[in-house]
C-alpha cells in the first residue's frame, strides 16, 4: 500500500527524485561507480555542486545579486554559532524574535558571542502565535527570525524592516512560497526538511556583508572560506547535495516557486477547512499565523483517539502524531507531498 508521509523531518520527496537517486547510488552518469564513492573534487561531481547552488539563486531570484548560496554540514543548529561569529561585531549585539524551540535554540547560541536582545516571544501561550507590533534596535547587528516553526505550527505572513542586517531561519518553508528575499541578508535551512536527506545545510548570504565584524573565526565556521572553496573546503556532504539538486531540478520542472506555492495554499486550505469545520478536531495554532508547512490540530474529544489513531494508520498515513511540546497531531505537507494525500487524510477526518 502506498504510504502518505506526512513526517516533519526528514520528511517527504518526490518519488521521481528518490528513483534517479536511487539509480545514481548504484551508477552515477554512466561510470560505473557509485555517486557515493566517486571523488567529490572530480568533475562530475564538481558540475552536481555548480548546478545545485546555481538552482538555488535562480528560484530564489537571487542571480547576479551579489549572493551566493552555500551547501555546508551541521544542520540548522550548527548556523545558530555560525551566524553570531559571521554577522555579530565584537562588543556588538543581535536582536532575536523568539517563536519556538528552534529559535530559543538559535539565540541561546548567540548568547555565547555577545549580547542578545530579545525583542518578541511567543513563548507566553506555549509559542502558539507569531509576535507582531515589536521593535528592533537600531544599533543591532542583526535581526534573527525564524519563518516558519514545524513544532507548533506557525509561520510568518510579514518580515519587519531593520536598520541592521536581516537573517532568516528558512529551514521547514524554504523555497515553498514567493517571497522578496533579496529583503534578506542571510538565509539557512537545512535541507531535511523541504529540499533533501539530512547531512546538508543551504545558506545563503550577501557576499558584502561577510568579514566586518572584527573577530577571528574558525576556519570551518567561515562563510567566507567556505564561498571562496565553493562549499568544498572540506568533504561535502556528497549524496545530501546531489539529492538536494534534483529537487531543485524537480522544482524548477513543476513551474518554480509561484507554482508550488499555489498548490501549497489549496492543500492548507483544503486541511484547514476541514479542521475548522468539523467539531471533533481543533487548530492549535493562532488561525492568522497558521503554517502552510506544517498543521497542528487537536482532538476536541479524546475518547475518539483510538479509534482516530487505527483510522489513519489503517490508511497508510504515517508520521502524523504531534510533537509532545503540542500533543494532538501535526501533518507536514511541505513541498511534495501530493493533494491526493491530503486529501485521503481530510476524507478519515469526515468519517470520524
């Protein structure tokens, strides 16, 4: 039976990347070696590496800008260090909204650097809602936010305006709406989460805004060491890229962002609608803030949990259950995931 992945990360890709990587693992362009043992500096893997960064510009609108785009290893969690010592001037300071686990992670980090200024949090209603009317200091290095929040289901509709630079925590909604990102000065993601396997992490950066902040940083937490190596300063993370470049190929085929995000707004809202109109379940997330990415909901009558829970399973579902910070349930439809599965979900709900 086919299974509807509905996992939050690592999460859902298009059957038709998993089949060419799948293949590549095997024969990689007709070498008869495999793409996992074949030397990241020859040139079949240097034109994978050239391709995947050059995609990314290219769908983010950011080509000939004065960016450029990134594949390092660490995940998200290794960029909260590397933003402060790459962007945060020596007896400077950062403003942070705090939105959620990931956030308070990422100015944890920051803390170990310099000072933090905490503008926002939603942590007050257990991170249901995203702050909205705060102000950022003028004399901040930067401002650190996070678009979209998998846990507790919310994202942001708008990104404030600030005098310093402006950086972003795109992990779970990169590249899946239309957004002006020449707006920001730094993007991370990793790409588990909307655009490939575990073991890569996408940043994008200004290249004018590196190398002003007065500290020595070590050589594997610069971004511009790693710019000027072309993201090989060390082993790259060989099969997380070549993954992450056919999804961006798979993107790209499927019309680009305008086109993903249109589908990505019927399947929230054909959830959403379902959740909002049925008495049994309930959203979890403030309804203006609520994720396109990833859905939170609740059960409003838990003696049906049992039953929901053998519903869904019996259906092929599969990674659905809530994050224990939320309870209830969370169903992830990043960028592949299909309507049709959404769908399958939405008709379960009906029959509960």
């Amino acid at each position: 039976m086919k299974k509807h992945n509905f996992s939050a990360g690592p999460c859902i890709l298009s059957q038709e990347v998993l089949e060419k990587a799948s293949k590549a693992v095997v024969n990689f362009n007709n070498l008869d070696l495999s793409l996992i043992e074949i030397s990241h500096r020859s040139a079949d893997f240097v034109a994978v590496m050239d391709n995947a960064t050059d995609l990314v510009l290219e769908l983010l609108n950011l080509k000939g800008k004065g960016y450029s785009a990134l594949f390092l290893q660490g995940g998200a969690s290794l960029e909260f260090l590397m933003v402060p010592y790459n962007l945060m001037k020596e007896g400077g300071k950062a403003a942070y909204t705090d939105t959620g686990a990931w956030s308070s992670k990422a100015l944890k980090e920051a803390k170990l650097l310099g000072e933090v200024d905490v503008v926002a949090s939603s942590k007050d209603k257990n991170y249901n809602y995203i702050p909205k009317g705060y102000t950022i200091p003028t004399d901040a290095d930067y401002f650190h936010c996070t678009s979209n929040n998998t846990i507790y289901g919310t994202q942001m509709k708008k990104f404030p305006k600030t005098d310093g630079l402006l950086v972003c925590d795109m992990s779970s909604d990169i590249f899946s709406r239309q957004l002006d990102f020449s707006q920001f000065d730094l993007i991370y993601a990793g790409a588990q989460k909307n655009m490939g396997p575990a073991g890569a992490t996408l940043v994008v950066v200004k290249d004018e805004i590196l190398g002003k902040t007065g500290r020595t940083i070590p050589s594997m937490l610069d971004y511009q060491i790693h710019s000027s190596k072309d993201s090989m300063f060390n082993t790259p993370p060989v099969f997380a890229v070549y993954v992450s470049m056919l999804t961006l190929e798979w993107l790209k085929e499927q019309g680009g962002i305008s086109a993903i995000e249109k589908l990505n707004i019927a399947k929230a809202a054909l959830l959403y609608n379902e959740i909002d109109r049925n008495p049994l379940f309930e959203g979890s997330a403030a309804e203006e803030d609520r994720s396109d990415m990833n859905v939170t909901f609740l059960l409003t009558d838990e003696t049906k949990k049992d039953t929901f829970d053998k519903m869904w399973k019996e259906a092929g579902i599969s990674g659905i259950n809530g994050h224990r910070s939320v309870g209830g349930y969370r169903a992830s439809i990043y960028n592949a995931m299909p309507i049709e599965s959404v769908q399958v979900l939405v008709d379960l709900m009906k029959k509960l």
